[in-house]
C-alpha cells in the first residue's frame, strides 16, 4: 500500500505534520470553516480557476476506487470528478490516515452524518462530484469513503505528492 517511492525521511516529517495538524484539530474542538488558516499537511482548498489537471475517480460497490493511486506534483490544484457508479451511497474524504481513521470511528457512531466541506463529497448511488484540492507538501496524502464498512473493507487509495 505504501509507495516504495517514498522515502523514509520525509515519510518521518509528514506523520509530525500530521500528528501536530490533528492536536490543533482537537484543540480547534471541531468546529470547521472558521475562517482562520491552518498549515495541513494535506494541502488546501483548491480555486476551480487554477485547476492544473482533472482526475476522474470511480467509487464501487466493490469497495473500491478506481484508480486508487494517484500521483501529483507539488503546487498542483487537482480537479477530482468522483463518480459513484454503485448502488450504495459512497463517499470521498481526502485527509492524512490519522485524521480518517479519527473520522471514521465518528463515522461508525453516527452514520448518516453527511460532510460540507473542501476536502470531502458524500455521493448518492449514480451521482457525481467534485473535490478541487491543492497539494501543497511533498508526501501521501490518503483518501477513503469512510462510510461503515467501506473503509474497513479496503475503500481507500492515495495521492502520492511529488516534490518538484
Ligand atoms: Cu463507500
């Protein structure tokens, strides 16, 4: 699952990001949109004008997506168009593996809870969307549908950020 292109230093310094990201999430106590900026390690919201590529994104039944490995570059804004080709209502959440699987025990406590915001779509069975995103740090960067179940049963991939 991990990129073996990935290298182990900078793997290091993107769990610290991470770990520090989720304590000022916690302090922030989970009010969102507030209007301050926060440095993620994920990147930022995206602006549809400086959309740099358009990926297409699949979500199954077969609790998938397709393609589930994706790769970027640093300072690209991604246009992810995410289709939900199943029956079941799916989900895309962009975010570090800590913050999803934060998520997605919240999730399994309230699971008709429906996400409005940048870096997430919940998707009814036919339907499609999109995720404009901005990475804006060296790394991986994961994302998952954390409906119940689906994340256990695999449904997650990742954006490999490369450095330029
Ligand atoms: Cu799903």
């Amino acid at each position: 699952m991990i990129s073996l292109k990935f290298n182990f230093a900078s793997r290091a310094g993107f769990v610290f990001a991470a770990a520090a990201l989720a304590a000022s999430a916690a302090f922030a106590g989970g009010t969102h949109g507030g209007g301050h900026h926060e440095e993620s390690p994920i990147g930022e919201p995206g602006v549809a004008a400086k959309v740099t590529r358009t990926i297409e994104v699949d979500a199954a039944d077969s609790m998938r997506f397709t393609p589930s490995n994706v790769s970027v570059k640093k300072g690209e804004t991604i246009r992810f168009v995410i289709k939900n080709s199943g029956k079941v209502p799916h989900e895309f959440s962009l975010g570090t593996e800590k913050e999803l699987k934060e998520h997605y025990e919240v999730m399994k406590k309230f699971p008709t809870m429906e996400h409005e915001e940048p870096n997430k779509i919940s998707l009814k069975p036919g339907k499609q969307g999109e995720v404009i995103w901005r990475f804006t740090k060296p790394g991986v960067v994961n994302f998952a549908c954390l409906h119940v179940g689906h994340y256990e049963a695999g449904m997650k991939g990742q954006v490999n950020v490369a450095a330029n």
